[in-house]
C-alpha cells in the first residue's frame, strides 16, 4: 500500500511540472512579478510560447498604484514556478 501512495504522489509531482511548463497563467505571472516587482496586479496576459518549453514570452497589462500600465517580458519556469527571465534585473519591472 505505501508503495502504491509513493508511486500516486510521483504521478501527481509530474503531472503538476508537465501542467505547469506551457505558459504563464495570471496566478503564474503574478507569483514572477511578486519576486521582483513589488504592488503589481495583472489584469490581462496573452503568452507565446518558445522553442524551450520552460520559457515564453508575454505582453501583459497590470495595475499599480491605480495605473494600468502594459508590457512585455521574457518568463522561465521551474520546479517553484514562473519567475522573470533576469532575475537581477527590476528594470523589466512596469513603472
């Protein structure tokens, strides 16, 4: 039985990395802006894909401080989620 829940769970952790590897949902997109662009909500989100399935690349609007403001960026996901594709960079940050 216990053999039977590890192999259940594996399935399942694979199955969410699968789910996950398209492109960014607004939940997706907002847990990359969370990490780097502080007071940002997105409000609408179009993603392409590219030829590395763990990347796209999305034009999004988001609200800030009662702005809407638009964009686009590079995205990358992992074992954690989506997260902006420089992680040093805040420049990519909507002002």
């Amino acid at each position: 039985m216990t053999n039977a829940r590890i192999i259940i769970g594996l399935v399942a952790v694979s199955a969410c990395s699968i789910a996950q590897a398209d492109v960014p949902t607004k939940v997706g997109l907002q847990h990359a802006f969370a990490e780097k662009c502080k007071g940002i909500k997105v409000q609408t989100l179009h993603c392409l894909d590219s030829d590395d399935p763990t990347e796209a690349e999305c034009r999004y609007s988001v609200r800030k401080a009662g702005k809407v403001l638009k964009g686009k960026s590079m995205f990358f996901v992992d074992a954690t989620g989506w997260h902006m594709m420089d992680d040093a960079d805040t420049a990519q940050c909507p002002r």
